[in-house]
C-alpha cells in the first residue's frame, strides 16, 4: 500500500472516488492548515474539499454539503501496515 493519500477520495460509497480500504486505514485532512473531521469529499490536485453543512440532509438522506477551495494536505493517521 502507497504511503501518500490519493489524490482525490470520497466517504460516499456510491462515488467513484470510494476507497473502503484506505478509509478503515484512516485518514485526515488538514484544510488551509486546519484539522477537518467534517470532509464529505476532497481533491488534492485541484485544490478543494466538500463539507458536511451541519446535520441538515437532501431529499435523499444525503449530507448537505459545502464545497470550499483552498490548500488541501491529506495523511494518514496511523503508521503503515506491515505486509
């Protein structure tokens, strides 16, 4: 397994960007140098992470979220896993 984050990654599993392995892994995103616990999605390369608005959902029981542009540095939270 890589040691960076991928560049793109989304806790909704019925994205594209859904990787369950890495997120039981752990994973955290610091935004413009702040810790986020509320990040819905984010990507690295273009410079963005889509929050969760409160506990407000859509019609389809999705999280309302809110998508901000800024410095994104995704790491993860424990060490590597011996193979």
């Amino acid at each position: 397994m890589s040691q960076t984050p991928p560049d793109r990654l989304a806790v909704n599993p019925n994205s594209p960007f859904y990787d369950e392995i890495i997120l039981e892994r752990g994973i955290g995103i610091r935004f413009k140098g702040v810790e986020k616990t509320n990040v819905e999605e984010y990507c690295v390369s273009e410079g963005w992470v889509r929050l969760s608005a409160g506990k407000t959902l859509d019609r389809a029981g999705n999280p309302m979220t809110v998508k901000l542009k800024g410095t994104v540095e995704p790491y993860f939270r424990d060490a590597a896993p011996e193979a």
